[in-house]
C-alpha cells in the first residue's frame, strides 16, 4: 500500500513525497531529498497513509473512506411515519373500506 512521506527541513516548507512504495526506506527519501534539495538541511521525515484527494482523482483510483468513522455519524432526521397516516380526506371519491387506510398515492393500506 502506498504511503505519504513529509520530508521536514531545517528551514522552509517541508515536502511531500506521495505514493512512495513500501518496499522504499525513508533513509533512501532522505537521500533523494537531500540531492533534490542541495542548499536545504533534511532533519526529519514523517510517514502518512496515502488518501486520494476526492476532488483530484486519476482513472482507476477510488476515495478513501475510513470505515472506523462512517457508522458513528447520527442520524439526521428521523424517518417520517407516513405509513400510519391516513390520507383519506385527499381522495373523497375513493371508497375506502372498514380496517383499510390510504397512502399519498391514494394506495389502500391494510391497518
């Protein structure tokens, strides 16, 4: 699985190398850092899971989605309880028989 590594300088803004293989150290980042960027002090380097940006996607690539959080959402408004509501007086012309009620679509709903 590719990975994210933030290569961290003595001085400026640190730089991002993305969708670095695993079976690449960060020593051998360090070293590319360190000839990408000659005049800069490498000092650190820090590894994060690649996500792909939602809004910058390749072909063949897929949002990520972190599954541990995407239950824990509330909901956000409870369901309508259309089902017991009796919708009769909206369709007088229907005959609706005795323990049968109508939907909104003037449907007859066994109750």
């Amino acid at each position: 699985m590719p990975r994210n590594v933030i290569v961290k300088f003595e001085q400026g803004e640190p730089h991002t190398y993305e969708k670095v293989p695993d079976n690449i150290s960060e020593a051998d980042v360090k070293a590319r850092a360190a000839k990408e960027f000659p005049n800069r002090k490498v000092i650190g380097t820090s590894t994060v899971a690649y996500k792909p940006d939602p809004k910058n996607l390749k072909p063949g690539e897929k949002p990520s989605v972190d599954i541990d959080q995407s239950s824990d959402k509330k909901p956000v408004a409870a369901p309508e309880e259309d089902s017991k509501k009796d919708y009769r007086a909206d369709f007088p012309t229907l005959y609706t028989p005795p323990g049968f009620i109508r939907n909104k679509r003037g449907d007859l709903i066994y109750y």
